[in-house]
C-alpha cells in the first residue's frame, strides 16, 4: 500500500503536461526516405533534421503556421500547417541547381535512442530490420541489444524473446498500440509477422504507459506496419536457405484517390526438407507451410483532421516435428514413431479513426477498435493441446491541454473481451488427463496520463488506471516516467509502475508439451486456473552520454531495471524432471534484476560498432528447492554488431556489411539428476558464442540480393533432447534448450521495388 500512496502522491505532484508535436515523413522523388532534410518553423530557430527513416519531429505551437523543408539538389518547399498532425511530404528535385555528385556527410542510425521522450525507448527502422534475414518479427531482435533471442524448444525451431531477464509474457505486444500477442498466441504469435510488413519498432524498457493496459510489466514492444500512403506500388522479397526454408513477400499497393490509399501485403513460406544433423533422429526444425494476408485502407483528410486505418488479416500456419519417420496418416497417436503438429487458423479485423480539431490543434480524439480469433489444434505425442480464442478490444483516447502547450494530457475508456476455449488432454498427469478450461474474460478501465515537457531539459509523465476485470477484480495500475538533461547530449532517465496479469499457464508452457512430464497444479482457490493472479512492480534508471571521440559521435548508455513481484505463478522444473508443478509464490518470493551498459560508435564514416554487455540475476524461491535461479537464462551476455557501408554511387549502387556477435554465459538447467546416467544434463550449460552476418548488393536503388549465416561458428548443444531413443519412455524432454540444435545456416535472397 505504502507504493500505491507513493505512486498517488507522485501523480498529484506532477503538474504539467507536453507540448503537441508535428511530426512526418519526407521523401525523394522516388519516394525514398530523404535523411539530413532541414525542417523548421518559418521566421523561428526551432527546426529539426530528418532520421535515416525520413521521419522528423518538432514541437508544435498554435502561432506557429508554416513549415520550411530544404535539402540540397531539391526546390525548397514551404508547406501551411493548422494542426500538429502526421504529414509526408515529396520533395521536387531543382533541376536549375541540381549537383552533378550530392554527398552526405552523416548517416543516421537504424537504431535511435529518443534524447527528448520520458519513456526509455529505442527505435528500430526498416533500415535495421534489413540487417538480418528477418522472416518474422521473432527473428528481427538479433541485432538490438535490449532484447535477447533464445529458441524455446528442441521440436518448433520457434525463437523465444526476453527483456530484462523476463519471458515475452510480461512484455506488452502491441500492432500499432493495439495489444496483439497474448493469450493463445502467446508462444508463436510473433512468428506470425512478417518482417516485410514492418516500418518500425518502438522498444519500451520497464513499465510502458497506462493506455494501451495494465499487463506490461518488464516493458513494452510496438510495431507499426507500412502505411499505405506512404507505401511504394509493388515489392517482392524472395527468401532460400538451407534445410529447405522458403520464403516470397509481396506487396502491392494503390494510391485510390486524393484521400484513399491501399495496401496487400501476402506472404508464404514453407520448409519442406528433413533435416537431422544432430543425428538424434528427430526433425532440427519442423516440416511447415504458412500463408499469411493483409488487406490496408488508409483515409487521410489533413485539413478537416480526420485519418483513419482499416485492417483485415487471415492467416494459416500449419507445422509437423518430431521424429525423421513420423507419417501423421499413419503414425499419429500411436508408438510407431513420436510427433507433433501444430495447426494455427488466425483472423483479425481492426479500425482506427483519429480526429484533431480544426479550431483546436491542440486537441484530438481517437478510437481504436479490434476483433481476433486465433484457434489452434495440436498435439504432442499423445499429449493433446487446443484453444480457440475470440477476442474484442476498443480504446477511447482524448488527448488536450491544460491552460498552455507545455501541460497536456490523454485520457479515455478501454474495453476488452476474451472468450476462450481451451482443451488439454495429458495422460498420466492427475486431473488433467482430458479437461475443459473454458472461460470468459471482460474488463473496463479508465485512465489519464499528464505530461510536462518543457521542450528543454524535463519530461514528466505521470499516468493512472482504474479497472475492472470478472476474474482479476478492481485494481489500480500506476506509472510515473521522467526524463531530465543535466547537460548537452546527457539524458537521466527515471521510472516506476505496476502490472497486472492473468498467466496462461498451458498457452505459455507449450514447450514442456513435447516431454514425459507429469502436469500438476498446485490449486490455490484462484479465479486463473486455481492460481492468484500475477503482480509486479517494475522500477528503472537509466543514464545516456553522447559525446565526440576522435571527431566522431559515440553513445554510451548504462541502466538498470529491478522488478519485484508481489504475486507470481511459478511453472517449477526443479523438483522432479518428471513433473512440472504450476503454483503461486508470494511477496518477496521472485525478482528480477537487469544491468546493461552499450557503448555505441562511428569507427569511419558508414563504419559503426554497437556494443553491450549484460548482466541478469533473476530468482525465484520454489517450494521444494529454495531459491533458485531462472533455468535457461545466462547471468552474463556480450553483444556486438558490426555495419558497414560504402558510398550510394550514381543510380544506387552500394554494399553493405553486418556482423554480429554474441557470447552466452552458463545457464542454470533445469534437474535431471535423477535420470538415468544417459539422459542427465550438467547443473550448469557451458558458455559459447554465436555469429551471424549479412552482405547485401544494391545494384540499383529498386533491386538487390542479398546473402548471409547464421551460427557461422557452427556450435550446437551437444544433447538437445532426453530420451531420444525412448520417446515414449518417462525421460522423453524436449524443452532443455540452451544453445542451437542445428548447426550453419546459410541463406540468399532478393528485393526488387516498384516506384
């Protein structure tokens, strides 16, 4: 109670609010982002250079009434602005003063950190997302050192994202700040995003802010997809790689009217060779296919303050793993050979609609609304798992002033609705040998959030919210954001929150589905499962430097993230390696702690190093063996990642290098000790490195190709599954996964545009 009165009394204490922004895109006549363009307010100092992504910002005052965009070759544009809306604009070459050679001097990050937010938040551009192959979203965090990549089992090949030391459950995953993976999709949802689709990323550290809802606890991830006003008419990426995974991406996209715009983006993929180079005789990665479509409209009417976006996906993804000579026609729960398959239908309809008012620029309202259903059909062996979730969300937000532009504030009503129906079906384990966990989940909310910004050297963001929720009860959810500039290029960063959120404890261990294991939950006369809900506070300090070495700009970046955990429910591997045991651990009981300390560098010109090194003590106090540390994560992790790139020559021509390096310390795993000797594993995993890297080949500014690996070093975990020659046997275990279970993996692919 003594945090809740502190977070109250830090929420009246803030009195002020931020000052609306302008912000938009520019582009080239080839409708490319045009990095280093000057914008700023006309007959002001108050100006802006756009990113490597085009984007800009400037603060917005109601006096302020035309902008000034220039940039060298091109006519200077002076462009009538009334409200601080999102605009692109399409700069015209000048033909009387274009240069025979036009070069420039910096190139902009792919990875920013914001110097001027409260929140601490990196964004990745599309620039980045090109450094890697980047199929799915799951795949696009090798290069950022904020989020760590690990494969969550033995049989999926699917990658597993952690922030803080924490799982992906107690991130916020949001599609353009609509919540999007959680509940069923929870485990493979994100390998359901192709990267194609992506314009951007915003990576939120710690407690993310009350309007998009009280579940974020250890931080937030956003992606915004292309916009389609802002899209090009046709691209197509073409993936191979080795074992037999293909992939095509295409996207078409129609400029309808002065104000309609629309996008298709379809995706496919399929892997359809058997591979075992562990020779375990089991599939390193599974045999699967997936078609994936999404239909944007985009309405845009800057000068009566309306835009709105409609959305309608389907998607089907359709995996098989297990053993090399697993036949479902004819294998399929019985003991002639183990397997799995996975089956995922997905459906999803959504609309914004935002309105800015013409006689106040200030002022806007926004509503955001979505429907989803995301059914899945699987099964393990004789283990059987299926859920069928239909979900609805819709978001009211108002966003104004208080007296002045320096004080403003967002407040709204927020609605969700999750219908689930869930089997599982575990033979052996006790009470959960064929059950039903059918349930409705309904919530209202309210929040305000207030925000004072001064445009100089502080930034406070005090927000609140109250709700309503059939199984989790009245709950208030505070969080309190600040930033401050001690002095030039120096950036402190302050924050502080609660979350809330129901475990889904099947849907988020679905890699202990591929095991021997016995089932049990520990019934605590909960409203989830028979379990208390989870909560947590999350506090965070971070500190960033710029500064000149050698006359070239460096960032050094150092924070610190603590998450303390008043209720967590425990998925414990501990006690025996035959069993795993769900139950609640109470205050004091779990905690995370989270250092990382990134030194960021332009070596030359289009030469630059990002580096970071990691340190995570992440414990929980389980019933039968104390306390322990989180199985699978390392307490020390290096990251590095190296680009290069040569000049753009005439028509677009260049090359581009990546590299990027990773070391992992040992991992607690998880018991095998009474085991028979063959399938034991150590109580620690050793420490080992990964290496990836990219070479891409611009012939022209609308086609490249591109070729990379993964794994260069070629380290696999030397047993990757127990029990291999018995999968029917009781130390079957699929789950303990430290390292790659495959070895090198490489791959090429192309990229060819239509402007």
């Amino acid at each position: 109670m003594q945090k809740i009165f502190l977070m109250v009394f830090l929420l009246s204490a803030a009195f002020a609010q931020a000052q609306e922004t302008l912000s938009g895109k520019i582009l080239d006549e080839q409708k490319q982002p045009l990095p280093g363009a000057s914008v700023y307010w006309l007959n002001t100092s108050t100006g802006a250079s756009t990113d490597g992504e085009g984007l800009f910002e400037l603060p917005y005052q109601p006096e302020y009434k035309q902008i000034v965009i220039s940039y060298i070759g091109y006519k200077t544009d002076t462009l009538s602005v009334s409200s601080p809306a999102y605009i692109t604009h399409t700069m015209t070459p000048d033909k009387g003063r274009e240069l025979d050679v036009v070069e420039v001097n910096k190139t902009r990050s792919s990875l920013q950190r914001s110097h001027v937010e409260a929140a601490n938040v990196t964004n990745m551009g599309s620039k980045e997302l090109l450094k890697a192959a980047c199929c799915n979203i799951a795949e696009s965090f090798e290069t950022n050192p904020s989020v760590d990549v690990n494969f969550s089992d033995a049989l999926t090949g699917t990658r597993q994202i952690k922030m803080l030391g924490l799982t992906s459950p107690y991130l916020l995953i949001a599609e353009e700040n609509i919540p999007a993976v959680r509940g069923a999709s929870q485990a493979y949802g994100l390998s359901f995003v192709p990267g194609t689709w992506v314009e951007s990323i915003q990576i939120t550290k710690g407690a993310g802010p009350v309007i998009n809802g009280y579940e974020s606890i250890s931080g937030q991830i956003n992606y915004e997809l292309i916009k389609p006003a802002d899209d090009i008419p046709f691209f197509l990426n073409a993936y191979g790689g080795m074992g037999g995974r293909f992939e095509l991406n295409t996207h078409f996209n129609k400029k309808v009217s002065d104000k309609w715009s629309s996008s298709l983006f379809v995706h496919g993929n399929t892997r359809a060779f058997k591979n075992d180079m562990n020779d375990d005789g089991f599939l390193d990665n599974p045999l699967a296919k997936q078609i994936n479509v999404i239909n944007r409209w985009q309405y845009t009417d800057a000068e009566k303050g309306w835009v709105s976006f409609i959305n309608a996906r389907y998607m089907r993804d359709e995996k098989q793993a297990g053993e090399v000579d697993f036949d479902p026609d004819t294998d399929k729960f019985t003991t002639n050979h183990w397997g799995s398959e996975i089956d995922t239908d997905k459906l999803d309809l959504s609309a914004k609609l935002g309105y800015v008012f013409p006689d106040m620029p200030y002022q806007s309202i926004g509503l955001q609304t979505a429907y989803n259903w995301h059914k899945q059909d699987s099964y393990f062996g004789f283990n059987r798992y299926d859920i069928d979730q239909k979900s609805f969300y819709s978001n009211l937000i108002l966003n104004s002033i208080i007296n002045n532009t320096l004080n403003k504030f967002s407040a709204g009503l927020n609605f969700s609705y999750d219908k689930y129906n869930e089997f599982v079906a575990l033979p052996g384990s006790i009470g959960l040998t064929s059950r039903d966990f059918d349930r409705v989940d309904n919530s209202v909310g309210a929040f305000f959030e207030y925000t004072y910004d001064n445009t100089d050297d502080l930034t406070i963001v005090a927000g609140a919210r109250f709700d309503v929720h059939n199984r989790l009860g009245a709950f208030f959810t505070p969080r309190l954001h600040l930033r401050y500039n001690p002095w030039e290029r120096g950036v402190l960063r302050l924050s502080a929150g609660r979350g809330k959120r129901a475990a889904n404890i099947f849907a988020e261990n679905q890699q202990y589905f591929g095991s021997s294991r016995q089932f049990s939950i520990n019934d605590n006369n909960g409203n989830v499962y028979g379990l208390n809900p989870e909560i947590a506070w999350n506090y965070g300090l971070s500190f960033m430097q710029g500064f000149t070495l050698f006359n070239r700009n460096a960032e050094f970046i150092v924070d610190f993230y603590r998450t303390d955990f008043q209720e967590k429910v425990v998925a414990d591997v501990y006690a025996s390696p035959q069993q795993l045991v769900f139950y609640n651990v109470g205050s004091g009981s779990a905690y995370a702690n989270s250092f990382q300390a990134e030194l960021n560098y332009e070596i030359t010109r289009h030469f630059n190093i990002r580096t970071a090194y990691k340190y995570y003590d992440v414990a929980t106090d389980y019933l039968t063996t104390g306390n322990q540390q989180m199985p699978l994560q390392p307490k020390h992790r290096f990251f590095a990642n190296l680009a290069y790139e040569t000049h753009v020559h005439e028509g677009g021509k260049q090359w581009k290098f990546d590299f990027t390096y990773n070391w992992l310390g040992k991992q607690r795993l998880p018991y095998t000790g009474s085991n028979p000797v063959a399938d034991r594993m150590p109580e620690y995993s050793p420490s080992f490195s990964l290496m990836n890297a990219q070479i891409t080949r611009s012939f022209s500014s609308v086609f490249e190709v591109y070729v990379g690996g993964e794994n260069i070093g070629n380290y696999r975990q030397d047993k990757a599954i127990l029990g291999a020659d018995n999968p029917f046997g009781p130390h079957f275990d699929t789950s303990i996964v430290y390292a790659p279970v495959f070895g090198q993996m490489y791959y090429a692919g192309l990229r060819f545009k239509i402007k």
